[in-house]
C-alpha cells in the first residue's frame, strides 16, 4: 500500500507547473492511491507492472488523461466507467487477468492503440467498429474462439493486429478489407485454412501463420506484392500454391516443419529471398533455379532426407550463401 503522502514527488511530471503526468511503474501499489482522484489535469499514468487488482469507477474524473499503461497488474474487471475517458488515445490492460470486456470499452473512439493481450477473455462484445481511430490491437495469449467479423470495419489499422496464440479456427473474410494493416500475427491457434479475401491485405509487410493446421495456401497470397516475411513453420502444408512467385518483395519465407512435397517452379522468380527455411520438411528435391536467387545469404536444408544434396547447394555456396543440409 501507498504511504499517506503518496504519490511522491518524482512520479509526477509537470507542464507549465501543473502535474500532467504519473510515471509509477513498478512500484508495489496495490490500489489506484485515492491522491490521484483529484489531479483531473493528468494527461499519462503509466502503472506497468503494479499489483491493482481493480480500477475505482472515479478514474472517470480524469476526462484529460490520453494515456493509461496498467499492463502486468491483476486487474480482473475493466469499470464501464472507463468509457467515459473519450479523451483516451493509448490503453495497455495487457498481462492481467481480465475475463471479459465491457461493451462501454468501444466509446473511446479516439483509441489509437489498444492492448488487451495475455488475458483470459474467450469472447468480444458487439461495437469493436466505433473504433475508427485504431491503428493497433492486440488480442494475443487469450481465449477467443472467434474473432467478430466487424474487425474488418477498422479503417485506421495500420500497424499491428495480433491475434496468435488463441482457440481460433477461422478468422472472418472481413479481415481482407483491412487494406492499410502492416503487419498480422495468427500464430498458434488452430486454423486449417485462410480466406480468400487475405489476397486483399495490400500493405501487408509481414504474415504470421505459425504453428496453425494449415492444409494450403489461397492462390491469392500471390497479390501481396509488398510482403516482406512470410512465417508458415509447423502447419500442414504439403504443397504451396504456384501464385506463392507473385510475392516479389518477399525477403524471408519460413517453411520449416511442414510436410512439403515440392515447391512451385514460381518460387526462383522471389529475386528478394535472403532466407529460406527448408528443415523437417519432406522435399527430395529442389529447383535448379534456387541457385539463380541473387539475395539469397541462407538456404537452411537441415533434417531434409535427399538421397544426395541438390544441385543448387554447391553454386549457392560458391557464391557466399549459407547453406546448412
């Protein structure tokens, strides 16, 4: 607990000689300090790694407070009065032990990011859309089993969506109108497909589909032209579609642990690759125009069983690039 003259004079930042912030991470609290209950000129409170276990509804009072970090507290309940900071821009509830989300969440529409990963929420309730300012949105290291198909109406994100390490089977069709979004993390759920629509993603810089169940790849991966990493390892992908050669920005392409067959002819036109990631798949043999790729600095062959090593591996080696069999 907070000593009686809490907060003490080197957690709070002055502006002009008025406190516009409270910097207080980790410092043992175990409760908001009721001292902070009349300071409604605060602008920033970061309590990162604390042990709150709960946010007074008087937190409300603070209507000029833009940025609020409580991440790694315990925290078990978000107040709906929370809602009522439409000032709010930044909101990081990661790694506590929330359950669900308030509905009154999605009236900070000014919400540029959201955190609300390493939780323990299995589902979202309806209005996720009024956040039309959000460029960024972890939803990661929960429990949802399905992610609401009003995600696609998010016109402001940009920069990150993560939704890995759910209970996720499919992700909606909608997520292809997510046309700004940079970067999507769906590692670790349990999905067997992707949508089509994902050909629509066209400022995708980076993919993550990791350790999912996926059986193919949709012939419109080929559109993102400005993907630059592709993680696919530890799926079930025993051919990749031909349409794979249109991502001509690609630079690192991570297929390790999938039971591939082949690889498309189409994959010596990536002029971009640097990494390639073979190991543990099922492959006997490789195109002769791998050795063609001028980037290309590792080709990792580990764990593949070749009757001998392919023809491209001693000219890609001549050349500098690492090869590991």
């Amino acid at each position: 607990m907070p000593e009686p003259g809490w907060p003490p004079q080197e957690a709070v930042r002055l502006a002009g000689g008025v406190p516009v912030a409270l910097v207080a991470a980790d410092a043992g609290l175990s409760s908001l300090p009721a001292a902070v209950r009349g300071v409604e000129t605060l602008r920033h409170i970061d309590l990162d790694g604390n042990a709150l276990t709960s946010l007074p509804g008087w937190i409300a009072r603070l209507e000029r407070l833009r940025v609020l970090w409580l991440y790694g507290n315990r925290i078990t309940a978000i107040p709906p009065e929370l809602g009522n900071l439409t000032a709010l821009e930044h909101l990081g509830l990661g790694r506590n032990a929330l359950t669900s989300v308030p509905a009154a969440l999605w009236r900070l529409s000014r919400l540029r990011s959201l955190n609300l990963a390493e939780n323990e929420i299995a589902d979202l309730p309806p209005g996720l859309a009024r956040l039309g300012a959000l460029r960024m949105l972890d939803l990661g290291h929960n429990r949802l089993r399905e992610v609401p198909a009003e995600i696609g109406d998010l016109p402001g994100l940009t920069d990150y969506l993560y939704l890995s390490d759910n209970g996720l089977t499919t992700v909606p069709a909608s997520l292809g109108r997510l046309d700004r979004l940079g970067y999507l993390n769906l590692a670790e759920n349990r999905l067997a497909e992707l949508p089509a629509s994902i050909g629509g993603m066209a400022a995708l810089h980076e993919l993550r589909a990791h350790d999912n169940r996926l059986t193919e790849l949709p012939e419109t991966i080929g559109r993102l032209t400005g993907l630059r990493e592709l993680h696919l390892r530890n799926n079930r992908l025993t051919a990749l579609p031909e349409s794979i050669g249109g991502l001509s920005g690609l630079r690192h392409l991570d297929l390790r642990g999938n039971p591939l067959e082949r690889l498309p002819r189409s994959i010596v036109g990536l002029t971009r690759l640097t990494h390639l990631d073979l190991r543990a798949t099922r492959l006997t043999a490789l195109p002769a125009g791998l050795a063609e790729l001028p980037l290309l600095e590792k080709l990792d062959l580990r764990w593949v069983k070749f009757d001998e090593a392919p023809a491209c591996v001693r000219p890609l080696r001549e050349r500098g690039c690492v090869v590991l069999l």
